[in-house]
C-alpha cells in the first residue's frame, strides 16, 4: 500500500506488527495499549491513557516506535501522544493459577514466608524516601507497583551503586505488607538466591524446596540482579520461575547496577524478559536532595546534638557520589559533634576528620560531560556546534552517539541529564549506549577510536 493512501489504523497496524515481531512482552505490556486517532501529513497521533503512560512511552520507547515507523516504505513517519483514550484490548485467558481473587487461606504457604531480610526494612520506607529530578520516575513506579501489584510487571530499577535502589525495594516491601497483612511478598538480594539454590546442588537434594520459597508468593523482589550473569544453571531455574510468576500476574521487581542489555553473558531470553516491562533509572541524589537526606537523618539522629546547616551543606557538596558514602561521611561528624558539642566543630575540623573519605570523592570525581563532548569532537574533526546541533549526517551522528555513550561509561550522570547536555531526550542516549558498542564489534576503526578516547580522557 502506497504511504500516502494510508490511515492512521493502517500505518499503526504495520508499525505495531513489526514491534510486536521485535520483541512480543514489550508489544503486550505497552504498544497494544496504543490507539491510532489521525494522520495528518506525516505525523501520526496515537491515544494514551494518561499522561503518565504517555510520559513512559516517550521516554523509554521512542526510538523503538520511530524506528518501526520509518522501516514502512521508507517514509519519514513521526508520533504525537494524546492521552484521555482509554485502549480497547482483546481480554487474555487468564491462567486457572490466577483466577482465584482470594488465596486460599489454610497454613500451607507459611513456610515459605520469608525471614525479614535486614533489621532496617521498616526504616525505609516511601514517606522517607527523598524524591528528586534523578529519581522521581523510579519512585512513581515503585509505589504504584507496591500499591497495584502487577500493573507494571516486571518492574526493573538500575542505577550506581548506593544510590536508593535497595531503599525502594524494601519500601515496596512495607508498602505491600501494611496494605494486605496476607500478602507473601519474598525479597532477596540475588546472592542470597545463588547461594541458596548451589547449596541444594550441593547437597544432592530436591531443588522443589527452593522452587517454593521464590514461586508460592505474591510479590518477588529481587537486589542486583546482574548477579546472574554467567550464572548458566540458575539463569535457566530464574527463567522458569520469572515465566511462572509472569503468567500468575505475580508482581516481579528487579534491581540492577546496568540495564538487561549490559549484563554480560545473560542469556538473550532473560534479557528479554527483564525489558519487557517498565525500567526506570535510578540516578545519583543532585544537591538539593542531598540536602534534603541530611536534613532529614539529622532529624532522626541527632535531636540531643544537631550538626548546623553549614555543616550539612558542606557534606552535601562534597560528598556526592553515592548516598551510602555519604552517610558514613554523616555519622563520622555526627559522633564527633556528640561528644564535643556542635559550637566547638569548625569546617577545617570536618575537612581533617573526612580526610580519607574526601580523598575517596576526589579520586572518582566524575569526568565532566562538557571535557567528553570536546575530546570527541577534537577526535573526529567535527565541532562542538556540530555535536551539539541537529545535523543527522554520518560524519556528525556517529561522534555525537560515540560522546552520549562515553558519558554514560565514564560519569556519573543519569540519561536524563546527559540528553539534556545534548539537547536531547532520555531515549536517544539509551538507542546509543546500545548502538555503540555493535559499531565498535563491526568497525574496527571505530572501536579503536573508542578505545583512544576512554584512555585519554580518563588520562586527564
């Protein structure tokens, strides 16, 4: 069919064929729910719930949508949202697992009710959760999936480390537990799962024993999943048991320190599975929300021996890496003013008590995103208007992916802030952390130039 005799439901019905052919959990979890209204030249208006959804689909599947779009015929196809269109779905059978409402209530899932896993889960909770730029999609979906399990299946959460993810996770987990007391919700670091599952092997006995404990719950958390990586044996055991869950409508919630496609050597069908549903980024606390932390441990901590503001801003703008540092660096000031009274601390006093923890900051300072754009630009001959600007030329797109995918290796900074730097969205510097590294397997030249930017700049 020529482009230009299409409708709105023809364009979409091809453009959604293909992203179903592409990857058919995402097409059911997100594109299905997409419904064409209009076609006005080349701009294609889709219905969206609501903004909220709307604001997911930019975000995190806007290249996917554009790139179908584009494969049809060649035309330079574009989208618009507009939410308030609820979306007409063909209703799944549901498994006979599911179709229960209420779980049977004799005592046979007690066992399988997990120990608490750490002594401060209900110290981390959302009401103290500090929700900034960097984090905010992150905490909106975590109470939603702790408040309607299942919406948002599975949920995946990555970020650097020490920066809140383990926090949301046992958030979700009071969350679930004081909205339904009956709830069996099992949360687990990926290491404890290991280390359960190969001391079975081990012992040559039934696995059936751990198949219970992580399947006969309500709502599975799961901290640093990329553990799994290399892990053959139990990759296949959390691919049975995440397809089992999934087809139950068992709320799955996934923490990580990179995106499923970064892990190294996890088997391509968990990948899929992992970005199947929603992932939200998790990105180091900006300043005033580093603030905000401090003010608010000072409030629970140190009623009796307050460490003044100037204090708090000055761990606050030099301790900005990750919160678990951070806090160290906190309770070492906190303990000194207790026992030499707040009017007697000096900044100069701090400095020499945070000497090593100072050092540690200085040594992983991130590199700034401006120093990466100029080397690449230096590198390739272009110039930083060019990176910057919206030429699509080969010559200037591919410094500009090889620049947003060097400031994700070599900083700190969340996509959101690196596709702000380059007058860019959050999804184009995920298309091109995934797009580089195929570049640098198929082009040796380019890897080469990769590899020569990494050393220099991490040189200077």
């Amino acid at each position: 069919m020529d482009a230009k005799n299409m409708s709105a439901a023809d364009v979409w019905a091809i453009a959604a064929g293909r992203l179903k052919t592409q990857n058919e959990h995402l097409y059911r979890q997100w594109f299905q729910k997409l419904t064409p209204l209009s076609l006005e030249g080349r701009m294609l208006k889709l219905g969206v719930s609501d903004d909220f959804f709307g604001s997911i689909i930019t975000d995190q599947y806007d290249d996917l949508i554009i790139q179908a779009l584009e494969e049809i015929d060649g035309s330079d196809f574009d989208y618009a949202l507009e939410p308030g269109h609820e979306p007409v779905i063909e209703p799944e059978p549901r498994p006979v697992a599911a179709a229960a409402p209420v779980r049977p209530s004799e005592p046979a899932a007690e066992p399988v009710q997990p120990r608490r896993p750490r002594s401060c889960m209900d110290e981390h909770t959302f009401e103290n959760f500090v929700v900034g730029g960097e984090n905010r999609h992150a905490f909106a979906a975590a109470k939603t999936a702790a408040e309607e399990p299942g919406l948002y299946n599975p949920l995946y959460l990555y970020g650097a480390s020490g920066v809140g993810k383990t926090h949301l996770l046992q958030a979700v987990t009071v969350e679930v537990r004081r909205r339904n007391p009956k709830a069996v919700v099992r949360y687990a670091t990926c290491d404890e799962l290991l280390n359960d599952f190969y001391n079975l092997l081990q012992q040559h006995r039934s696995l059936s024993e751990f198949r219970s404990s992580v399947r006969d719950v309500d709502v599975l958390l799961v901290d640093d999943v990329h553990s799994l990586a290399k892990k053959t044996q139990m990759q296949e055991e959390f691919f049975n048991l995440f397809n089992t869950l999934y087809s139950q409508r068992k709320q799955i919630i996934l923490t990580s320190d990179r995106q499923p496609c970064e892990i190294s050597d996890l088997d391509k069908r968990l990948e899929s599975r992992f970005e199947s549903g929603m992932t939200a980024e998790v990105g180091v606390p900006e300043f005033e929300a580093r603030l905000a932390i401090l003010r608010m441990w000072r409030n629970d901590v140190l009623n009796k021996a307050p460490l003044g503001d100037e204090f708090l801003e000055f761990l606050a703008a030099n301790i900005s890496s990750n919160v678990r540092r951070l806090h160290g660096a906190f309770i070492r000031l906190a303990s000194y003013a207790s026992l030499s009274g707040n009017d007697k601390l000096t900044i100069e006093q701090a400095e020499e008590l945070l000497h090593s923890q100072l050092a540690q900051e200085s040594a992983s300072r991130d590199i700034s995103l401006d120093s990466i754009q100029r080397a690449v630009a230096g590198h390739f001959g272009v110039t930083l208007t060019d990176i910057l600007g919206e030429k699509r030329t080969r010559g200037i797109a591919e410094p500009r992916m090889i620049a947003m995918y060097l400031c994700r290796e070599l900083t700190g900074n969340s996509s959101n802030e690196i596709g702000a730097a380059f007058g860019r969205n959050h999804a184009t510097v995920l298309h091109a952390e995934k797009k580089v590294p195929e570049l640098c397997r198929d082009n040796e030249t380019i890897r080469r130039s990769v590899t020569q930017l990494k050393r220099q700049l991490q040189r200077n």
